[in-house]
C-alpha cells in the first residue's frame, strides 16, 4: 500500500509541474484563487463568526454552494475600503484643498 502512496504522490508533484504558470500547456491559474471562512478570519483578524455576520450582512462578496462558501480576497479588500475612516490628516488636508 505505501508504493500506491509513493507513486500517487510522484504523479502529482508532475502533475503540478505542468500547471506552472508560463508552460506552453500550462493553465494561467493564480494558486488557490478562492478562500475559506478560517482562512479570510486570519486574513482581517477577526473570528469566523465575525465573517460570517459580514456574509450574513452583506459586507463580504461570497460565493456559496450549498454549505460550500468561498471568498475572493480581492474582492473582499475592495468591499472593505469602504469602511475606511481617513485620519484626521487626511480629512484635514482635503478641507484645506491641499494634496496628501
């Protein structure tokens, strides 16, 4: 059973090998594009709980099927911004039409 294993194993380090990015055969794939709810809760240092509220809310982009749910952290960032507050810097230097 341990030579099924070994060679198994053998054929996938080839098999990801010819995934590499660059390769004429190659498929141009960014490595684990989606992430899960434990890996964006490390990700924005919160709980999963806290991103669940977040899907629950609307906050967060989510793509779910079934009780499968993914994120993309891009997407993810983009909708966080908007909950930036600026410092006090910041907003001053707008009012005064200067540029940060």
């Amino acid at each position: 059973m341990r030579k099924n294993r070994q060679s198994y194993r053998s054929k996938a380090r080839k098999g990801r090998a010819l995934l590499q990015p660059g390769g004429s055969d190659s498929i141009a794939l960014e490595p684990q594009l989606l992430k899960t709810r434990h890996q964006m809760a490390a990700r924005y240092q919160v709980s999963v709980r806290t991103i669940g509220y977040w899907v629950q809310d609307g906050t967060l982009p989510v793509y779910q099927r079934g009780a499968v749910v993914r994120f993309n952290p891009h997407e993810c960032d983009e909708a966080l911004k908007a909950f930036r507050r600026k410092s006090r810097w910041e907003a001053s230097a707008e009012e005064e039409g200067g540029s940060v």
